[in-house]
C-alpha cells in the first residue's frame, strides 16, 4: 500500500465549512470572505458572507447626528 494510494488531495484540502453565527455548512470558496493571503482553508474567516453583510450593516453609524441638528436659539 503506497501513501499516495492512500490519501488525496480533497483529504488535505477543507471545502466547506461550518459558520460561527449561523451555523449552517456552506462552501469554502463561495461562501466566505478570505481575511489575508494565501489558498489554504485558514486564509477564509470563520464567519459567512451572508452573516458578515448582516453585522456590518447593523453595526454601521447613522446620520441622525446631523440630519437632527439645529440653530442655537440664543
């Protein structure tokens, strides 16, 4: 038995992934963002696109500051 016989690639290779926040199995490459360079699985984040466009969006400042705004009434 030969160790190439034994093993390949897709072994090595992680292709999907399982995301913190929502908790669903999606793919690897289509599902999330890649957080620094590289091709192996630890480049990708842990977190999938869907949920990362979620909690930006929550997370994102406003404009009521200065939409509310008004003269001083001296």
């Amino acid at each position: 038995m030969d160790f190439d016989e034994e093993f390949e690639l897709e072994h090595l290779i992680f292709k999907q992934r399982k995301c913190r926040t929502c908790e669903k199995i999606k793919d690897l490459i289509d599902g999330y963002y890649k957080t620094r360079k590289g091709s192996g699985p630890s480049a990708y984040s842990y977190e999938c696109k869907d949920c990362t466009k979620k909690r930006v969006l929550k997370s994102r400042k406003t404009n009521k500051a200065k939409n509310t705004w008004e003269y001083p009434d001296w």
